[in-house]
C-alpha cells in the first residue's frame, strides 16, 4: 500500500491510500478476456467509475427520476441521530463512497457527538476520493480523511493500515444499493469480508434498493435527459482509451429493461448494427451482431427473503431497519451475528 498525496493540495488530514493488490489494468484486460469475448457479452460495473463516469453518476443522482438517491437521502436525514447513537462511533469506513455526499449528514452526526471523527473512505476512483475529502476537509475541522483507493475487498485487507483507533466501535457503510450490483454469491462474499472487518461492537449501514412497481424502476434508469445513457456509454470511452479499442458510440444504444427473473434492471448496450471492433490489449477482434447486448451492470432489487438470505450467508443480522414511503428503500443497521 503507499501513500499519494501529490498530486492535489489537501490539509494534512488526508492521505490517499492506493491498496489494489492486483495491478487495475491487469484486471480489466482479464475481466475482458473473460466477459466480453463471446455472447452474452459482460463486464463489472466498476469499470464505469473513472472521473467522467463518477461525474455522470453523480448528475444521474440529481435527476428527477432517480429515486434511490432521493429516499437514501431523506431515510439518513430523518434517522441520523437515532444511527449515530445506535452506533456510537467516531470512526466511518465506507465502501464505494463516490462523493461522500449523503455520509456528510453521518459525518455531521458523529461530529455532534464526538470531539473528532476518522473518515476512512474507498472506492475505486481516486479523482472523486480527492474531491471531496477536500470538501468534507474544508467543512468538519475535527475531521480526519484516510482515502483507499480501490477495490472493496483490498481496501477492507488494508483497514487495519490506516485504523487509528482499532479498539472503538466503528460503523461500516455501504450506500447507494451498491450491493445490488453483484449476484448472491458475490454478494455474500463482499459482506462477508466487511463482517470479517467488523468487532462485536461495530454496526454496518446498508442502503437497500427494494422491489416495487415496474415503471417507477425503468423511469429511473431511463431518465429524460438521457444522463444514464451518457453513463452508460462513456463504459465505451473508458475501453478504448485503457484497452486501446475502437469501439463507435453512435453504433450503441442504452436499454434498461427490468427483468423479473432474479428482480433486476439490467443496464445494456446495444449494437444498433453488425460492427467490428479491433482492441490493442488483449489483442482481439470482436465480431458484434446487430441488436447483441453488452451487459454493463445489475441493480437488484430486493425483497425480505433475499436479504435474509445474504444476511445469513454473511453471518449479520438486523438491529434496526428504516423505510420510505412504501417501503421503496430500507436502510438497515446490521450487527455481526455472534451466535
Ligand atoms: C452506485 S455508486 C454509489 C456512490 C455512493 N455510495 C452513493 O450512495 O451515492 C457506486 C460507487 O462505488 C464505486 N465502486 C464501484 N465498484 C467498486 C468496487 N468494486 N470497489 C470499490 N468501489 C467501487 C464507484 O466508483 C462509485 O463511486
């Protein structure tokens, strides 16, 4: 793991942390090699995230159809103290943080409550870690920043690095129905390894995505302005510029059809027409029919037997759980089940 601060001018209350334990670009072209070399075509969403990709998805999180972000907001508002309090933390370790901006109403929380607080954020995009540690830096004084760039699972491996107060009861969160993305095993896996993380005293925020009623769902991946389909594609830019591919936009649409087996939406993109896309490394060609489906992501959509089942594979249980509306969105607080 190693420190790099260099590049941006930030308080001495931050240090981002690199803690891949793979070589990223190694990865990509194996995850390539992997899912996109035959139909059904696929990738890992986190490929998504580079700076554009973290700017689209925050200005998806402003558009008028997506909900999830609109409810996880308004659930943490109204119940930061009671989480605050039912944790009693002053340190935060988050995964996927990307702009940290719903953990400020957390962070505010813990600050009313404590003389200082330590922020560990990860996610797999160091240009939005920089960002807004600089702006949660400029507004908490009594805030420590330490950034793990990178994936969930190394970053949960390098914890105990940056851990500056091992012995407290630390809360965990994990927001945005990131874990929506991976299937149950995957799922189980990731949870798992936060479950690993976890003492008996430390508490896990989960933000759940929940199953509801078809249009709502593909209004909010399908927005009017076309914001999720700009994110979608910009997946196209980031392979040819890592991979040194040609892949034409123009030739691909975004879909997000809801797909009721395995209660989904799925993000595709698809080819308007037959092309052929060369790419540098690995060095291939891929043959691409007219209407073929790359698959960019799942979003699950749960209902309570399905994050029981995760629960209990990972070995957590609820301690308490807040809904909006018609239970369009839970956040749940999770202890480790020591039983
Ligand atoms: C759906 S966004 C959610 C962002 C934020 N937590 C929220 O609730 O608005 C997912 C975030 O996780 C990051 N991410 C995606 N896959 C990741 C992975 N495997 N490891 C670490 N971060 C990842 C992305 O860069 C992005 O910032």
């Amino acid at each position: 793991m190693s420190g790099d601060t260099s590049a941006v001018c930030l308080p001495d209350r931050y240090t981002r942390n690199v803690v891949e334990t793979r070589d990223p670009h190694a990865e990509l072209v194996a995850d390539f090699r992997a899912g996109m070399l035959e139909a059904p075509r696929s990738l890992p969403p986190k490929y998504f995230y580079d700076d554009r990709g973290s700017q689209l998805f925050d200005a998806i999180c402003d558009t008028p159809e997506y909900y999830p972000t609109r409810l996880e907001r308004e659930l943490l508002e109204a119940n930061v103290e009671a989480i605050a309090r039912r944790a009693g933390a002053a340190t935060l370790v988050e995964l996927g943080s990307g702009t940290s901006r719903k953990t400020e109403t957390l962070l505010a929380a813990m600050l009313r409550a404590h003389a200082a607080v330590h922020y560990v954020a990860n996610d797999v995009c160091e240009e939005v870690l920089d960002e807004s540690a600089q702006r949660l830096l400029e507004r908490f004084p009594r805030l420590t920043v330490d950034a793990l760039c990178g994936d969930y699972t190394a970053a949960l491996a390098a914890l105990a690095a940056v851990d500056r107060e091992p012995a407290t009861p630390h809360l965990y969160a994990f927001l945005g129905s990131s874990l929506g993305n991976f299937e149950d095993a995957e799922a189980i896996a990731v949870l798992r390894a936060i479950r690993s993380a976890m003492h008996a005293q430390d508490r896990l925020l989960l933000g759940l995505d929940r199953v509801k009623p078809v249009a709502a769902l593909e209004r909010a991946y399908n927005d009017a302005a076309g914001v999720t389909a700009a994110f979608n594609l910009n997946l196209l830019a980031v392979l040819n510029r890592e991979l040194g591919a040609n892949f034409d936009p123009a030739q691909f649409e975004h879909r997000a059809p809801f797909v009721s087996e395995g209660s989904r939406i799925e993000m595709h993109l698809v080819a308007r027409a037959p092309q052929v896309v060369e790419v540098s490394e690995p060095a291939v060609t891929l043959e691409i029919g007219a209407g073929e489906v790359i698959r960019t992501e799942i979003s699950r959509k749960f209902d309570d037997a399905a994050i029981d089942l995760l629960l209990g594979g990972a070995g957590l249980r609820r301690e308490q759980e807040w809904s909006a509306g018609e239970s369009w969105y839970s956040l749940l607080l999770l202890r480790p089940d020591t039983d």
